[in-house]
C-alpha cells in the first residue's frame, strides 16, 4: 500500500500540477475495511458510523447483564436462608462442598439455558423492527457462526457471574447451624455485598436515565432550532446537469410556476443546508489569497425567497446563466474583519483562480451544514452548469395534488430520469438519523435498566418483608404508624440510590459530555439533568418498594405473632 500511495503521489504531480498551479490535488489508496468509519468522507452516503457509539452500546448491553446477574446474586444469596436446611441435610448425609457448589452451579445453568431460548425467541419476533433503531436495511440471520459463538460465550459467563457466589456462599453454610434454623440473612452473603451490588445497579440505572434525558433534550433543541430559513413547505427534487437537461431546466421552472399551490421555485447546486462540502481559495478586494477557504453554492435569483433567506445589506443576485455577481454571508464579513456589512458591498471577491467579481449583497447566517459544524464563510452565485437541484415552495393546503401535478411536469421534460421528490425539513433530519437512533436505543436501555432494578428492589423487599414479619407485629402492637413502617422498609433504599447517584453523575457527566461535544450548537449540560434522574430513581424505588411495604404494614399484627 506505502508503494502504491509513492507511485500516485508522482502520478499527482505529473499530471494535476499543469491544471491549476496554485492548488495541490492527489489521489490515495483508502482501506474498503476502514469506509465503514472513516468520517473524512461521511457526506458520500450513510454508510457511516462511529466506532465510540458502537462501544458505547457494546457497554450499555454488558451493564444491562450485569444488572441481571446483580439481580440473581442479590435474591440467590438473600432467599438462601429458607434453603439453608436442605443443604444442612445434604451435608449430614454425607455430600461434600464441592458437590453442593456443582449442584447449585447446575440450578444456575437451567436458568440461564432457559432464558437464553426464551432471549432467542424475542430476538426472532424483533428482529424485523431492528431497522428502525439502526441503519440495517438488510435482513438479518439470527443463527451465524458469530451469534452462535456470542450465546455461548454469553450462556458461559452470566452462569459464572450469577451462580458463582451463591454457589460459594450455601456450600460452606454450617450444617449444625442450618439444622437449628439459626441461619439468619445477615449471615448469608453479608448484607454489605448486597448494598453494594444494590448501589451498582442504580448507578447503572441514573447513567442511562441522565443519558436519555441529554439525548432527548439536545434532540428537542435540534429540531426546534433558528436555522435561519424555511425548511418546512419545501420539496426538493434532484435534476441531472447533463447538457440536454441542463437546457430545459428553466423551461421546467416556469411550468412549475403555473401550478397554482406552488409559490417560488429555485435552482441551485444544493439546498441551503447540506452535506455540500465544495470548498476552494479566493481572494477579497484584489488582496492575495485569504488563508482559509470559501464555501460555494451557485443558485439562481430565486433561491433567497424560496428557502426564505433574509438580506442583511445589498440585493439578492440577478438572474444569469453564468457568474457575474456574487453574495456572502455574515461569517465572511467577520471573518474579513469588516466591521459594518455595508462596507464589503460593491468589493470584489476572486474564487479559486476565476475572475473578480462584485459582491451585490450580504446574507444573514443561516446553518450551511448540520449543528454538528460552525457555520462557514459562504459566497453564493449563479452558474448554470451547476444547477443539481430543484426548490419548489409549497402551500401545504393540497400536498398530495401538487406532488401529483409536479410529477407530471417532470415526467414531461424528463421522462429518461426517475423522480426523487423529498421535503427539505425530512433531509435535514437525516443530518441526524443516528443521534435520532442513539437517543432511541438510550430510552429503550433506560427502560430495562429500570425495569431490571425494579426486580430486584421488589425481590429483596419481598424477602425483607418475610424476615421482618415478627418484628413489623411488635412495632404495631406497640403503636407503630404506618408512615414509620413504610419508613422503616424504604429508608435504607433511600440512602442507597443517593449513595449511587455519587457514582453514576460523574460516568453520566464524562460520557454525555463526549457526546455533546460532536455538535457545535448544543444544550449545556444543566444541573437540572442529574436532579431529575435522582429525583426519578428515589420515586421509582419508593413505588417499586410501597405495594409490598404497606401490605406488610397492614397486616394483622396478631397474626404476625401467632406464626412460626
């Protein structure tokens, strides 16, 4: 490859240096294994995706299985109290730990194995659907050498997380205890490890509930931002700029012009925000070459009242086929050093190695690309040959008739073309197709996050419940309010979500953060963001907690005390 990349390098030079002297271009070898990520090239097609939000959800999905395994420890350890004679009778009957550690490891195998084939049949009916959370247009196969392998790998190692410690805990349990039934939950797996296996659950939790809620937030700013133009109303259609079509584009125009529920029509090279990344040198008021580059679009005189662009001194370009007269935007006037926008009117500007030409007018700034960018210093003229694309402007009463109408008009000038008509505001939300998809996936692993927690709140409340039976009847003999047995049940999982909160805000901080910084224009990462998520995980939890809790305290106290 290092060979190749020498030999069209003298190839460059040999033959691109005579065509422009001033401008460098080369040619380069690009691995087909690296196109997936490699966002030097992104505008070229969606093909594109990050390597970090792959290992983002990679870890999102390990954490989710942690989750469950924290889960089955949790309960496994706490519910092996009510076992802790039938190992003491295994234990005198002669079997051994290493047989008590099999057998439990085995229970944790069955398991597994069944939710495995139950994970597989909900993996089979969602499959289809996966389209809509990830660019995959393709099917999918389920079982591949890749998957297959995956499953084991995955059946392998929750059984090990999962039954490993319980395994160890009951196989060294006491017998002469166990039989005496002094075996009691604190002594079972340590309540310590249980807290903490608690507090990595939430802080796993308020992680993805404070992900989603960025995600959702920077979303709702994207959609309801100032772009500095009209996106809604706008159909663009793409036009060849062969030499056959290019002579019927303006006759193509003023037809559309007749159809009354059409109010402007423009061509241009591109719309006003895109992926266009056409860039080159120029020179302003007959200086040498700035040092940084200009943006090109060429439109025609309608393209301003279409895509509803404001001026900010001057005119918009007169119409022509050809460059006579250009605009700039606000950010090329800062960029000069111009302080008053009147000032650069009637200055010639010089693009790439063309003529000079005057500059008639000066635009508001308006987003030339997605948020993910600054705006660029942009100069807009006419040209012709350019001419790519079509703006038609709408009014949004009839949609369905005038789309029918525009077609017909296309299929009239351009029958060897297929159409592929589109509203402006629906290309501009492809920009963001994957932040869409990332926000989706964070709600969708937010939601079994909590779901997973839930579980494993209610199962250890359940337990506490049973064991604190006796105790619960003595409090309400002895005057207890309901409020303070509710108290008593959610107060230590109170402490403990506040302790996770510490460890999830500043993982939720780093990692929303990394993410903000992809756009330019972005929500700032407000206090509010993790207030919401410990607020909401503290509800959550006292929810989850509160069913079991008050029907422990409405219980009949005498009853309590009559059991055994």
């Amino acid at each position: 490859m290092e060979d190749v990349n020498k030999g069209l390098l003298q190839f460059s030079k040999n033959h691109y240096q005579h065509l422009h002297a001033n401008s460098i271009k080369t040619n380069s070898l690009q691995p087909l294994s690296s196109i997936h990520f490699d966002r030097q090239y992104e505008s070229f097609g969606d093909h594109v995706t990050s390597k970090s939000t792959l290992l983002t959800l990679l870890l999102i999905g390990i954490f989710i299985i942690l989750m469950a395994c924290v889960n089955f420890v949790n309960l496994s350890t706490a519910l092996s109290v009510k076992r802790s004679k039938e190992v003491g009778i295994r234990k005198v009957l002669g079997s051994n730990r290493g047989q008590l550690f099999k057998q439990i490891m085995s229970e944790t195998a069955v398991i597994v194995g069944i939710s495995i084939m139950v994970a597989l049949g909900i993996a089979y009916l969602a499959l289809p659907y996966i389209k809509h959370i990830a660019s995959i247009q393709e099917s999918l196969t389920l079982f591949t050498p890749a998957t297959i392998s995956m499953i084991l790998g995955i059946g392998i190692a929750v059984t090990g997380l999962a039954g490993l410690y319980p395994s160890l805990v009951m196989s060294k349990l006491n017998p002469i205890n166990a039989l005496k039934n002094k075996m009691v939950s604190a002594n079972v797996g340590g309540v310590s490890l249980r807290r903490g296996l608690v507090v990595m659950q939430f802080s796993i939790s308020q992680v993805l509930i404070i992900a989603t809620v960025v995600a959702i937030s920077q979303m709702n700013f994207i959609k309801n931002a100032d772009l500095g133009f009209q996106k809604e109303g706008v159909l663009i259609m793409n036009v060849s700029a062969d030499s056959n079509s290019v002579k019927k584009q303006n006759a193509f125009k003023q037809q559309l012009l007749q159809i009354p529920s059409i109010r402007s029509v423009s061509l241009s090279s591109d719309e006003p925000s895109s992926d266009n990344t056409w860039s080159t040198n120029f020179a302003y008021d007959h200086q040498p070459d700035e040092k940084f580059q200009l943006t090109l679009k060429y439109a025609d005189a309608d393209y301003i009242k279409t895509f509803g662009l404001q001026l900010v001194a001057g005119r918009a370009v007169q119409e022509s086929d050809t460059m006579r007269e250009g605009m700039i935007n606000e950010t090329l006037v800062k960029k000069l050093g111009v302080k008053n926008v009147n000032d650069v009117i009637g200055k010639s500007i010089r693009v790439g190695r063309n003529k000079w030409y005057p500059i008639v007018g000066v635009m508001k700034d308006f987003k030339t690309n997605s948020l993910k960018e600054q705006i660029k210093p942009l100069f807009i003229s006419t040209q012709k040959n350019f001419y790519t694309r079509v703006g038609i402007k709408l009014n949004t009463s009839n949609i369905a008739a005038t789309k029918a109408a525009i077609q017909k008009t296309w299929d009239q000038y351009f029958p060897e073309y297929a159409s592929s008509p589109a509203f402006f505001d629906e290309r501009i939300a492809e920009f963001y197709q994957q932040e869409e998809q990332l926000s989706l996936l964070y709600k969708i692993f937010a939601g079994l996050a909590i779901f997973i927690s839930c579980l494993g709140l209610y199962g250890l409340v359940s337990f506490m419940a049973v064991q604190k039976t006796k105790e619960v009847g003595i409090r309400k003999v002895l005057g207890a309010s309901i409020t303070s047995l509710l108290q008593l049940f959610s107060k230590e999982f109170t402490v403990l979500i506040i302790v996770s909160f510490f460890f999830a805000m500043p993982v939720a901080w780093y990692m929303m953060h990394s993410w903000l910084n992809n756009f330019v224009y972005r929500v700032p990462l407000s206090i509010w963001f993790f207030v919401s998520a410990i607020v909401g995980s503290v509800a959550i939890a006292w929810i989850t907690v509160g069913y079991k809790a008050i029907k422990a305290a409405l219980a009949n106290p005498v009853k309590a005390l009559r059991s055994e």
